[in-house]
C-alpha cells in the first residue's frame, strides 16, 4: 500500500497518538448474528454460538487494536445456567472480555404490553427478576455497565395510563440501581418510537435523565446515534449531559430516516464529528477526562459482518482523530471576540484533515497492520469460516 506524509504537526501528531491509545470500542455480540429487518434477512456464515460470536469480535480486535470488549445479550448470550467461568474461558481464547451486560425485556410475549412498564404486576415482577439476574451475570463476569433497553409504550391513544408507567419504570430502575455492585453503572437508553408508535414510555434524553437521576448516583444515560428524530441536535444533547456528569456511553451507528443502524460515519460523518468535538472540548476546559462507555451497536443485513465491524472501527478511529486535532485555544478565542466564521472554520479545518497517515503510523507503532481491512480479507478467516458454517446457512435458506 502507499503512503502519503501527513500534513498534521509532529506535536499534534503526538497528541493524536495518545488519544487513540486510550480509544476504546465495544463490539455488539449481537452484530455478528443472522440479523435483519421487521421484513427478513438475508444469511450469512454468521455467528450462531457465543463461541463464534467471542472468535468474530476477536477477529475486529487483533486488526484493529481497540476492541477488547464485547458486550452481552442475556437469553441471546447468557441463558439459564451458562458458567461464568466457561465464558471467561472464551475470553481467554479470543481476545476479547465480556463488556456490557444487555437485560432482555422486549421479546417474550409477555412483554406485548410492556416490561417494566406493564400494566400487569406480574409482569413487571418478571422483567424485574430478569434485569437483577442481568447484574448478576455482570457482577460474575465483572461487567461494569448493564445497559437494559425498553421497547415499553403504547400504539394508540387512551391504551396506556403515561404518569402511572412512569412511576413504574422509575420504581424498577431504583431497584435494579440498588443491587449493583460498588464499580457498577446503569445505563439508561432511549428512543423516541419503535415499536411503540403513540407514545414510547423512555422517549428522549430528557426522560432517561430524568429516570437515571431518581435511580441513583450510579445511573447515567445511554445516547444510541440512531435514536432520534431527524434533524436533531445530537451533539448538544452530549454536551448538556457531558455538563450535569450525566454522559455513560454511546451506541454508534448511522442513519438516512430513522433508527436505521447503518456504518458509523456512511451517511453524515460530520455529525459524529461534532459529537466527538463536544467531549475533547469538556474534556479541553475542564482538564478532566469524560468516562464513556463507546459501544457499536449496528445491524448488518446486506455487509459482511465482520469486515462492516472493521470499518465501523476505523471510521470512528478516523473521526475521534480528527476531533483531536480542534486548536480548543483559538476556538475559545474566536467565540470570545465572535467572530463567527473564524470559529466555524476551526472545527472545518479539523475535519477536513487527512488524519490516515497518522493512523497508520499509529498502527505501525502498535504493531498492527496499516490497514485492517485488507489485513482481515488477507487472513483467510472469513474463508475458513465460509466453509464451516456453509452447510448451516443452506440448510437456513432451504428452509425459508
């Protein structure tokens, strides 16, 4: 492959460095399975077993050098009576630790009227005893953060009594906040709709701040990019956040309409941009370093799974570089004379620098290929397991 000098100071070079360094991303078990859309899927040879699962992430882990995490779906992952010592053996083996912990309180059929939320105390009983089981698996497997998404809500209006939901779901949260333990955290996540589509019972930032608060001091929210309404200020909904100590993790991923899940960075990279300028900016004026949990959290129906992780990673690599590179000093100086172009044009020229050859050198340095991609495709691992699971996906095929 050629090389191009880079164009960016030996100083800010440096500084580059450093920050991709600390620069961790924590891969989805979930990515890595036959996943689709509400109309089907199309298969792959992908991940069945939370084997072959540890084995994929582990692959994005030894090319890329960032993700030595990946995070855990309980029932998907982690049914009834998994050993957490045959888990940590996987660990071992690939590369790659157990991260977050993801409550399930959106499948069963139970869950039709909600979870934590449901009009049923029964119900709200068992999503209960399901997510404490969740921080327990965490507590076994030493998983900091239990990241329980709510699909909780109602299709039409005068279903659903919205203050007595709220209660409810406070009620549980406080609960589940109680029994973690001393270096654990909740992360609450939101979004505005789907599948609920009149009112969704965790709908914005506002409501997970809200929640988390009355949780506990171990509580923060949990920004998903895709979950937001067009047009939204993501980037100062981070910032506000960021400003309260309120800011536990991002689910990455992109979207052209709704909660779409496409590459980080394929439709609207300057966006993500934007987000990553809001944290180096705290982090800037306040000298203090943010404690975020960044986690992919994508569905990959059309790419192949494990190469669309890959590019996922170096596009956020590329991005939090570029992030890097804002002169905070000058910006703090523009806005304080307002000059408005002059601020403008310091987060344009931030973005608009070619920050691939520092990346590459970085990988050099850490002993990683300049380009893991290419690497990857070099390997032969997506052909080995082509040839092992191909008898699993045809057998798939014929059957739908």
């Amino acid at each position: 492959m050629a090389t191009h000098a880079s164009n960016v100071p030996s100083d800010a070079t440096d500084l580059v460095s450093r920050a991709l360094d600390d620069f961790r991303i924590e891969l989805p078990s979930w990515a890595f399975a036959d996943t689709g859309t509400r109309f089907g899927k199309f298969l792959q040879p992908a991940a069945k077993t939370i084997e072959e699962k540890f084995s994929d992430a582990g692959q994005v882990n030894l090319f890329t050098g960032a993700c030595p995490t990946i995070a855990l779906h309980v029932l998907w992952d982690v049914p009834e009576g998994t050993k957490a010592a045959d888990i940590e053996k996987l660990a071992g083996r690939y590369g790659v630790r157990p991260g977050s912990i993801s409550p399930n309180v959106f499948q069963d059929q139970v869950y039709k009227h909600g979870s934590l939320c449901n009009e049923q105390e029964s119900i709200r009983k068992q999503a209960l005893d399901h997510i404490l089981y969740s921080v327990r698996i965490a507590q076994e497997l030493g998983s900091r953060d239990v990241t329980p998404w709510f699909a909780d809500g109602s299709n039409y209006p005068g279903t659903a009594n919205i203050r007595a939901r709220k209660r409810w779901m406070g009620e549980g949260l406080k609960r589940t906040h109680d029994a973690l333990g001393e270096n654990q955290r909740l992360l609450v996540e939101y979004k505005p709709f789907e599948p609920a589509f009149y009112h969704t019972d965790i709908a914005d930032w506002g409501m997970a701040f809200i929640l988390a608060r009355y949780a506990g001091p171990k509580a923060r929210v949990l920004v998903d990019t895709g979950h937001h309404y067009q047009a939204q200020n993501i980037e100062q909904i981070v910032a506000w956040l960021l400003d309260e100590d309120m800011l536990g993790g991002f689910h990455f991923n992109d979207r052209r309409y709704a909660d779409d899940d496409l590459t980080l960075g394929s439709i609207d990279p300057y966006q993500v941009f934007r987000i990553f300028a809001e944290i180096r900016c705290y982090e800037w004026e306040t000298g203090r370093r943010t404690d975020i949990a960044y986690m992919v959290d994508q569905s990959h129906n059309l790419k192949g799974k494990i190469e669309e992780m890959i590019q996922t990673v170096m596009a956020a690599q590329e991005l939090y570089a570029k992030a890097v590179l804002i002169d905070f000093p000058a910006l703090a100086k523009a806005r304080q004379e307002q000059k408005l172009i002059d601020a403008e044009n310091i987060y344009k020229d931030a973005f608009s620098t070619d920050v691939r050859p520092v990346l590459r050198e970085w990988r050099r340095s850490k002993g990683l290929a300049e380009d893991p991609l290419a690497a990857f495709r070099s390997s032969g691992y997506w052909e080995r397991i082509t040839r092992e699971r191909a008898g699993r996906v045809a057998a798939a095929s014929s059957y739908a």
